[in-house]
C-alpha cells in the first residue's frame, strides 16, 4: 500500500471528524455531549458521503482467505426462526413498483459471491464469502421514484438500520442468503442478511424483512445508532 495514500476512515479519524472518534463523555456534561453531537453529525455525514466512491470496489480475497471461525455470533441473542419456504422480502416505500419476493424468486436472480472483510466496530475482523442478490438490481426492479434518498431495513427480531442511497446501490452490497459455499446459517441472519465490505459490520442488518426506500429518514435512524454511534459508518 502507497503511504503517501490514506483510507477514508484514516482521514476522518485524523480529522477529528468521526463520530465515533469524538472523545464527548470526559468532562463535559450529557447535555453538551448530545448538543455538540447533534451538531457535528451532519457534518460528519457530508464528509464520508463526499469520501465515498459508489463504483469504486473494496478488496476481493481469494477462497484460501477465508476464516470460518472468524465471525463472531453474539451467544447471548437468540435468533428469530424464519420459515425460507413463506418468507416473503418485502420492498416498498416511494417506488413505483411495490414487491414481495420469496427465496425461490431471489434464487432466480443470478447469484453474486464475494469474498471479503466484514469489520466490527468492536475491533475484530473476519473474511467471509458471501453469496446472494446485489442490492442495487433488487432497487431497480422496484423502480425507485427521484425523490428517494435513503434504503430502511426492517429485520424479524426487531433490528432495524438505514443507508444512503449511493452506498446501498454499490456494486458489492449484496442481499445474501449463503455464507462460505453454504446455506446462510439461522445465527448469521437466514434467510437472507446485508454484506457489504464498505460499512462497519452493526449496519449489516441479520434476517433481513423488509426493504423500504425512503426520501427522508424517521427519528429512529438504526438500533446503534439510536444508542449514540455514528450512522454513516463507512469503512
């Protein structure tokens, strides 16, 4: 890697402008904390969507990468049972052709896989092969109107998490319903989850529902998010 060349969270944590970054809980109060945090997200958002490259492609890592036991499942959730054979994917909100689509109709769509790295914000790090439906051609079918701005993501346990637009139609943001070769398992997000090797892994939603464009976002923006972490979230 060129050193004279630095990734765009390097650049944001150098900046300062990382919401994650933000050391706000040392001696000031809650109140300013929040002031000051309400103040900078904005900001914060219109840096990384100018660092974005919505074409440009993350890392790729061959079949022999891949860690297995690497990606870690939280033991203390338990994991909705979604019946594949009714589960229905739900797309609305402002598009002109509303969906609902079983795994067999997914299936049908050719399948995109990728192997890359899925980071937690948490500090660890693994290299998954991800199989499935590219977001952006699940989008075009349902015919986004020109006001959409925003993908909301509504999960069978409750989680629910919001993207910009140009990150959601990425090349390499997939819907997937396989991990490592095989069927993708219950405690992974099955029937189908978000991978994307471009966003930190708490807005990869797990047993992805419902798919809803919007052209602005509701107050509850994701379930971290909520809690105080950044909502961009780009690697």
């Amino acid at each position: 890697m060129n050193p004279n060349l630095m990734s765009r969270r390097q650049l944001l944590q150098l900046s300062g402008l990382s919401g994650i970054g933000l050391l706000l809980n040392g001696c000031r109060s809650a109140d300013f904390a929040e002031g000051v945090g309400n103040a900078i997200d904005p900001l914060n958002q219109r840096v990384e969507e100018m660092l974005l490259r919505p074409q440009a492609l993350a890392i790729e890592y061959p079949i022999s990468s891949i860690e297995p036991q690497a990606l870690i499942v939280n033991p203390k959730k338990t994991s909705p049972i979604i019946n594949p054979d009714t589960f229905k994917l739900i797309i609305d909100g402002v598009v002109n052709q509303p969906m609902q689509l079983s795994m067999s109709d997914l299936q049908k769509i050719p399948l995109q896989s990728m192997v890359i790295r899925h980071v937690c914000v948490e500090g660890w790090a693994a290299i998954v092969q991800w199989g499935g439906v590219r977001l952006r051609d699940l989008i075009a079918l349902a015919q986004p109107q020109v006001s959409a701005r925003y993908v909301y993501f509504t999960s069978g346990d409750g989680y629910y998490e919001s993207w910009d637009m140009p990150s959601a139609l990425h090349p390499q943001t997939l819907l997937a319903y396989q991990m490592n070769g095989q069927p993708l398992p219950v405690d992974n997000g099955a029937p189908l989850r978000l991978a994307a090797p471009i966003k930190l892994g708490y807005k990869q939603s797990k047993w992805v529902t419902r798919v809803t464009i919007m052209n602005q976002l509701p107050s509850k923006k994701g379930y971290w998010e909520d809690q105080g972490y950044e909502w961009f979230a780009g690697l």
